[in-house]
C-alpha cells in the first residue's frame, strides 16, 4: 500500500486518473468486442480510450522534457504528441479508407487552426478582455502554415485535369512530401535552440519530476496500448458510422479529428482561460503545425506500402477550407492581440466547413 500510495505521489493525481481511466477504456474496449457489442459503443469506448492514452503520452513527454530542455521538449512533442492520430491514419489506410484518412488529418488542422483557437480567444477575451501575446513566435507559426497551404495548392492545381503532371498525383505528392520533411527537420534546431518557432511545454501540476525509468515505461506502456486500441477504433468504425448513416467526410474532418485532439483542444483553451495566452496560441498553433509538415508528409510516404496512397491532391471544398483556416488565422494574430469576438469569427468558419460536409453520401457499412 505504502508503494501505491508513493507512485501515486511522485506521478501525481491528473495522470493517475488518466492512467486509470485509459485502463478502464481499453479494457472494456476489449470486454465490448468480444462480446460482440453494438459497434457505435465499441466506437464511443475506444475513441475514450484513445483520448486517455493521448493524454498519458503528452503527461510522460512532458516529464522528459523536464530533463532536456523547453526546446527539447517541443521536438519530443512533436514525434510523440500524435502517436494516436498516426495509429489512426496508419490502420484505416490499410482498411483502404483513404478518403477518411485524408479529412481526418486536414480536419485535425481545421479543429485546431479555427474551433480551438476560436474557443480560447472567447474563453480568454471574456474573462480578460483583450489578451496579448508574443508577435514574432505566432508569425514564424502562421507563415509555415501558409506554406502548407502552398504545397496542397500546387499538386491539386498541377494534377488536374489538362495540367502538366496529370496521372502523376502519387509522384508529386511524394517530391513535396519530402521537401516539407525537410523543411520540418531544420525547424528542430532552432526549436531545441529556443526560437520563436519553439513549442511550449505546459505541465498542468506542480510535483516532483518522475524518474527517467518511469516516464520512459510509461511513454512506450501508453504508445503500445494506443497502436493497439487504434486498430480496434478502426475496426468499428466504419460499421458504427454506416449505423448513424454520417457520411465519409463528415467522419473524418468532424469527429475523427476532434477525437484525435480532445486533449491538447482542453489544455489550449484552458491556458486561455488563465490568461497564458502565449502558451494558449504556441500549444494550438504547433499542433497544426506538427500534423501538417511531419504527420502529413510522412504518412503519404508510409502509404506507399498500403493497398491506396495518400496523396496531397484535394477537393477544392478541402483545399479552400485549409487556405481560408491560414488565412484568417494569419490574420488575426499578426497583430499580437486577440479578442472573444475574432474567436467567435474563427468557430463560425469552423462550424460552415463541417455543415458543408454533413450532407455527403453515406459512408458505406
């Protein structure tokens, strides 16, 4: 008891509930899909479980960070903060899911770029009215959005119909995919070096510093719990979708994303909310970041061993959705000030994308 009682102390109360939650989660995850449950509960029960499991994997990268470093800490935040989203992606292209895959992971960048962001400028314009924050951190941000924007452009624009590189989608993707990896590695330095594009840690209690041993079983613990619920959530989540009848890009853009990014949604806002808007906007805006120059390009890669690839060819609906998002965004934190009413501008965009989707076919059972 005194052991249990001691680990509880050095980890701390927040993530021994997430701990005991994810194990909850997965555990009747498991319980559900043996027993041959409805699938939308085995869908709603794993996507908590995911939840939980991210959660514990930002609370240990975190705890490392402590040991390396503010700018360390962005980089691990970086290669670990989207372990379940890669799981995801990972899993439903193997399901040949592609088009889910792909509204996901530009959903993922909406949910952040304007609901989250959106939600901590209300939370935090009306409590504190108006909030500044660091100019020159949030400019390099938006400006690498920007450029993502300009690397979806052009292959959807250079593989149309009668351009230069029709036929030559899965080509072109992989030349761009590349360049914005490359892109994202020479960011690294100057993150661990503490530039303004670095990411900000947040730990969300004060305690002791866990040990090295620990933060480092309870990182691969959580990563391997998070490969494995992520198959199940895939699993059920066609026939749970097919049972709504929600269609294919609703699925992806709305409540795969959010559910991908519940917590770093809460933690963002919260920050907001205690007037850190600095933190608020790097923890926001770096997660838009992390899945558009580093979890994008290297999913397209991976996916050259899966039965369809994904490519950076989109929809001019999902192509304008993402360019508009940067837009605004840019727009609204250029000027190193924020108010309630520019984030209820940016949940309003966020709100028209997901209406224009929530119509489409079906996805099929």
């Amino acid at each position: 008891m005194a052991s249990v009682t001691g680990l509880v102390a050095t980890i701390g109360r927040r993530a021994t509930l997430l701990i005991l939650a994810a194990t909850a989660a997965t555990i009747l995850t498991f319980v559900l899909r043996s027993a041959g449950a409805d699938e939308v509960g085995v869908f709603v029960v794993s996507a908590l479980a995911l939840g939980a499991l991210a959660a514990i994997v930002g609370e240990a990268t975190d705890e490392l960070g402590y040991r390396f470093g503010p700018g360390a800490t962005g980089v691990l935040q970086s290669a670990l903060g989207n372990l379940p989203e890669l799981f995801i992606s990972i899993f439903a292209l193997q399901a040949g899911l592609v088009v889910l895959v792909q509204t996901a992971l530009i959903g993922s960048i909406l949910a952040n770029t304007l609901l989250v962001l959106g939600l901590a400028f209300i939370a935090g314009g009306l409590r504190h009215g108006v909030q500044r924050f660091v100019r020159e951190r949030v400019r390099l941000i938006a400006t690498l959005l920007l450029l993502y924007v300009a690397a979806l452009t052009i292959p959807t624009l250079a593989t149309a119909p009668g351009a230069p590189d029709q036929g030559h989608a899965v080509e072109l993707s992989v030349i761009t995919s590349v360049v914005l990896l490359i892109v994202f590695g020479a960011s690294i330095p100057f993150s661990i070096a503490g530039g303004p594009g670095a990411s900000a840690s947040v730990h969300m209690e004060e305690g002791p510093v866990w040990p090295l041993s620990l933060a480092l079983g309870v990182l691969a613990l959580s990563g391997g719990a998070a490969a494995l619920v992520s198959d199940w959530f895939v699993e059920a989540l066609r026939p749970a979708m097919a049972a709504i009848g929600l269609s294919e890009a609703f699925v992806g853009l709305v409540i795969v994303a959010i559910a991908g990014n519940a917590v770093e949604h809460v933690v963002g806002v919260q920050m907001a909310y205690r007037n850190r808007p600095d933190l608020a906007i790097s923890l926001i805006l770096n997660a838009s970041l992390q899945v558009a120059l580093a979890l994008i390009p290297a999913l397209v890669i991976i996916s050259l061993l899966a039965p369809a690839p994904l490519t950076l060819v989109l929809s001019p609906l999902l192509l304008a959705s993402v360019a508009l998002s940067a837009i605004l965004a840019a727009v609204i934190v250029f000027d190193g000030e924020s108010t309630w009413l520019e984030g209820l501008s940016l949940v309003g965009l966020y709100v028209i994308i997901a209406a224009s989707v929530w119509f489409g076919p079906p996805i099929a059972g």
